[in-house]
C-alpha cells in the first residue's frame, strides 16, 4: 500500500510540472509620460491669470465711482421727494382741519346770534335774573372755544366800510361819507379767513 501512495504521488508532481504555464500579459497601449511642471513655473501662470491688468483695474474703478454716483443720485431724490411728501401730507392736514373748523363754527354762528339777540332784549326788558346770568355764561363759553379755533369778530361800527368785510344793505344820509353808523349782523373770521360779512348800515355823507 505504502508503495501505490508514493507511485500516485509522483505522478501527480510530474503532471504539474508538465502543465504549460500562463504567459504573463502585458498591456498593448503604454500610458503616455507627461512631463512635469516646476512649481515655479506654476505659480507664475496661476499668478498672471489671477492678477488684473492696469486698464482692467482702471475700468473697474470707473464702474464702481459710476455705480456709487448713481446710487447716490437715487438716494438724495427718493430723501428729497420724501421730505416733499411729507410737507404736502402736512399742509393738506393742516387745510383739511381749517376748512372742517370753519364749517362747523359757521354752523353754529345762528346760534350765536340767538344768543345775542337775547340778552339784547333781556337788557332793553330790565331782565337781569338767573336765566339772563346762564344765557351770557353759555354765549361766553362758545365764544371762548371757538376763539381757540381762530374765530375772530370782524369790526364794524365806527368803521370806514370795507367791501371785503362789510356788506352794506342801507344808507343813511349824513355822517361821514361811507362810516358804519349800524351792525344788523356781526361779521366773523377764521385766521384771516372770512366766514361771514358783517351786515351793515353806512352814511351817505350827504343831507338830505
């Protein structure tokens, strides 16, 4: 037995060292062999495509002043037009409150006059009671307030007649030619505005 195991062994061997052996497989195409570049030489070429020439930097600079110039420009006209915005705003606030001021002291000039008219009749009657003291206090307080709106009564009497405050519905001969002698109506003002002419009486200067 011992004799057939070494015969099979041996012939195993021989068998492997008949077999061929694969051939070693070069590659056809050779890699190509670049050629290396100095540091040096590198960082020129990196350094002269990086770096700006003088024209470029030239141009840059002109962009960059036409660029600020121009925003400039924008911001000084938007701030002015702001400002002008604002004051317009504020005039026609100011002009809407004015005409709504005057309006509503127009409306209550009627009762002013009623007021007036009153103690006007209470004085010529001799009246001088408690009612006639809360008439004169009530006409007061109205005066008081809308003269912190700007209401101001417009002179007459004893007045040189002024067609731009006064209207003149009679004539009475003598006098002072074109002198108030007579209010039938006050006239009233709202700074300088009229609100309503006052209604008069004048002399002729003529006798009759």
């Amino acid at each position: 037995m011992k004799y057939k195991r070494k015969r099979v062994r041996k012939i195993m061997e021989n068998r492997h060292d008949e077999a061929p052996q694969p051939e070693e497989i070069k590659p056809e195409i050779a890699e190509e062999e670049l050629p290396e570049a100095e540091p040096e030489q590198v960082k020129e070429e990196a350094a002269a495509q990086e770096t700006p020439t003088q024209e470029e930097w030239a141009e840059a600079l002109k962009k960059t002043v036409e660029e600020r110039d121009s925003y400039k420009d924008s911001y000084l006209r938007a701030q002015a037009e702001f400002q002008n915005f604002k004051r317009r705003n504020a005039a026609a606030r100011a002009e809407a409150f004015e005409d709504g001021s005057r309006e509503a002291i127009a409306a209550a000039l009627p009762a002013i006059d009623n007021l007036e008219l009153a103690l006007k009749h209470a004085e010529a009657a001799g009246e001088n009671g408690a009612m006639y003291d809360g008439v004169k206090m009530t006409l007061k307080l109205l005066l008081d307030a809308f003269g912190k709106l700007g209401l101001e009564e417009v002179p007459a009497l004893g007045e040189v007649f002024d067609p731009e405050k006064h209207n003149a519905v009679m004539r009475e001969s003598g006098g002072e030619e074109n002198v108030i002698c007579e209010v039938f109506q006050k006239g009233y003002k709202v700074k300088d505005k009229m609100l309503r002419y006052a209604m008069v009486k004048v002399y002729s200067g003529q006798e009759e």
